[in-house]
C-alpha cells in the first residue's frame, strides 16, 4: 500500500451522512480493533485532551514543552489543515507518507482479523496508536476528535486528562445544555487520570468533582494565568501552577485567550511529571510553539489572517484578536465559509461579520459545507455590507485581495477546511 491506496481506503470508509446525533454510541469497534492488534495504545503513558475550544492549542504546548524535556512524543490531532499526515506526528514533525501508508495497511490488513468496519476516524486513530507503539515512543499527546466519552481516542487510560473549556458546540451529538456538553468531555478521564480542567462556570463544579479521577487541578484554586500583556509577535505571560510561578512566559501565538491555553498546557505537564517544569525548560519549549491556521499572519501589508474558528466561540476570540489586539486601520474583508450543523447567524455574528466593509462568502471544501449563496443570504439577513460569493476559497482569496491597500486587512475564517485551503493558496502567491 503506498499513500494513494491508504487514502483510497480512507475515503471508501468515510461517512458524510452520520451528522446528527449517534442514538447507541459505543467504543466496541475501535476496542475490537486494538485488540486485535495487542493494544498498542497502552504502550506509553498519555496525556490525553479535549474542550470545545483550544485543545489544539494547548496540545501543541503540551507536545513542546514534553519534547524539550528530552521526551520522543507522538502527537495525535485532527482534523488536518492541508494534509492527512499533520494529524499523526513525531516531535511535532509529521509523519512520512511512507510510514502512513504502512499504519494504514496495518489497520486494513487488521479488519477481517478484528470483524469490524472501522470508520474513517477509528482507521486513523488505530493507525496513529499502532505507529507511536511501533516507534516506541515516550509519551502520547492525543486530542479528542468530538466530545470525549465515545471518541475513537477514548481506548487510552490517560495519565494526564485535560479538558481547556465548556461552550455549546456539537449540540446535534450532545447537548442541548453545558451540562451535557461537559459529562461527555470529562469521559476522558479515568480512575488513575489526573484530571486537569480550564473551565471556571461554577455551573459544572460537580460533574468535574464526581468524575472518574484520581485528583483534580481546577483553574483558579490551583493554577491561572496571573498576567497576560500582549508581546511582539504573541503573549508575556505570568503563570500560577500547584508547584510554581513562572514569570515571562513567552507564548509566540496572538491572541489573549493563548494565556490560559499556555497556563493549562504547563500544569498538565507539571501533573505528568509531578514536578514543576524548570524555567529553561519552559522557555524552549514555549518558543517552539506553532500553530498554522490559528490566528496565523500570512501577510503584512496588507494583513492577511487565516483562522480555524469553527464554533460561535472560536469566533467570539477570533474577532476580539482581530478587532482588539491588531486593530486594523484600513478596509476589511471577511473571507467566510462554513459547515453545516451550525448555525451560520450564530457564527457570522460571532465574527463580527457586520463590522466588515466587505464579505465574501464562499463554500468550503467538504462535502458538509453551507453554499457560498446560502451563506451570502444569512450575512445579507443579519446586516453585513458588501457581500460578495464565490464559489472557491482561492477565487475567494483574490477577490479579498483585489486592490487591497497597504493598511488594509484580510481575515480568512468559519471553519478549518477553509482555513486550511487558503493556507495552501496564499502562501504560493503572497
């Protein structure tokens, strides 16, 4: 099998129709499957991480800090930006398509073995497990596709559970309260786990104190970000942890938001290690730190920004970057598409869509995605000036930046594949 037939099989165990909520969620599948390949997932300790927003970046920080240590760290994340391999990484290096090829002819030559079908997802996760066995590696940082309790990933017995935040957010699989949102989440964490949550609402004490855990580490009583002053080129942070306090923290990510991303990121560590994290240390790691679609500067003059914002949440904190920390002076255009099982007022007003003086709508790159015409009408509904459609991301590029001044500012944003398809075209042409 080479990479050609390793995403042949992928797409033939894809599912774009199962978008609504599972009624008989299970594991057996993927437990069937790491059976039958002798667990490979419990080879290694893992840190293992989930919230509605900004586990990605925190599991970049967590992977960082964990290298700098001197640890071999395989990094489990989804979805991708541009490229299957991203999802599934060594050192923060993705994985050769050689080597995916062969994980994946792995999982495939496994499946008869175990008697099950895995879906897309579970191939994948199999495959990352399989290869951070067959590399031995130190550590395992794997994040949560969706939720928590019935994720693919959800076979490891993590040592370190992290869960960064609680918004509403996949409400057609779970939901429809915080509740809800936050019993699926903290499923991550098990009887030896410790548990590690960023989340402060008071609401959703409980469900964290009655969790599965061997201890707890709440943001506020046992770790925060103290001080958070925007820096050149991201954040200088001041950061509270059960063992220590670490001063000038340099976090190369924008945004206010990577502050409490940063301090969760470093207690996790702390509670791997049970010891604080030396200061050096830190400081390596941190600097190593980055985070392509998210909040990403492709372009100066003018600003040209992509960014991930999937959820009303993520849009919230993208637009306060936008509009707070760079403030731009000139005209500014919204590249925007979307997915469907969201509500794309919610995510438009979340943007701050109608603070434009222009949007242009576009249809993402899924086969889930929201028309750039059905978009354009929602943005027209709720007051934006200027809507245009496209019917492309790159063609929607141009058009943003078609006699874009030096002052000027481009935000690309509204979900991943949108994100991850501009990446790819402005960088040949900026």
């Amino acid at each position: 099998m080479d990479i050609a037939d390793a995403l042949r099989y992928l797409d033939d165990h894809a599912s774009y129709e199962k978008t609504g909520r599972v009624e008989s969620p299970s594991l057996r599948s993927i437990e069937r499957m790491m059976d039958a390949m002798g667990d490979p997932q419990r080879s290694y300790p893992v840190v293992h991480l989930t919230g509605t927003n900004g586990k990605g970046s925190t599991t970049q920080m967590v992977t960082r800090l964990l290298v700098a240590h001197g640890l071999k760290v395989g990094t489990y994340t989804s979805p991708h930006l541009e490229a299957l391999n991203e999802r599934i990484c060594i050192d923060g290096e993705p994985i050769a398509d050689d080597e995916f090829a062969a994980a994946i002819a792995a999982v495939a030559g496994i499946e008869a073995v175990a008697g099950v079908r895995p879906t897309y997802f579970e191939a994948v996760t199999a495959a990352a497990f399989r290869h951070f066995a067959d590399v031995a590696v130190d550590v395992g940082v794997i994040e949560v596709g969706m939720l928590g309790r019935w994720d693919a990933t959800n076979v490891v017995d993590a040592k370190v559970a992290v869960v960064t935040n609680i918004a509403l957010d996949h409400t057609e699989f779970a939901g429809p309260t915080l509740a809800h949102i936050a019993t699926e989440k903290v499923g991550i964490s098990k009887q030896g786990s410790v548990l590690v949550v960023g989340d402060e609402n008071p609401e959703l004490s409980a469900i964290w104190s009655q969790s599965a855990h061997a201890s707890l580490v709440l943001r506020g009583a046992d770790f925060s970000c103290e001080d958070n002053a925007l820096a050149v080129g991201g954040r200088l942070l001041e950061v509270r942890t059960p063992r220590a306090r670490h001063a000038d923290v340099a976090v190369p990510l924008h945004g206010r938001h990577q502050g409490d991303n940063a301090s969760i990121a470093i207690a996790a560590v702390e509670e791997f290690f049970d010891a604080p994290v030396d200061d050096g240390v830190l400081a390596e790691g941190m600097s190593r730190v980055e985070m392509p679609g998210r909040f990403e500067v492709l372009g100066r003059h003018p600003l040209v920004v992509i960014d991930g914002a999937h959820n009303p949440a993520g849009g919230d904190v993208c637009a306060e970057v936008f509009f707070g920390d760079f403030s731009p002076s000139g005209r500014r255009t919204l590249v925007v598409g979307a997915l469907r099982g969201r509500d794309p007022a919610e995510m438009l007003g979340a943007l701050r869509a109608d603070d434009f003086d222009s949007v242009i709508c576009t249809t993402a790159p899924s086969p889930r995605a929201v028309s750039g015409d059905e978009l354009a009408d929602v943005a027209r509904a709720i007051g934006c000036e200027g809507v245009r459609t496209t019917h492309d991301v790159p063609r929607a590029c141009d058009a943003a930046l078609e006699g874009a001044g030096q002052d000027d500012a481009v935000l690309v944003a509204g979900s991943l594949y949108v994100a991850g398809a501009a990446r790819t075209y402005l960088r040949r042409i900026l």
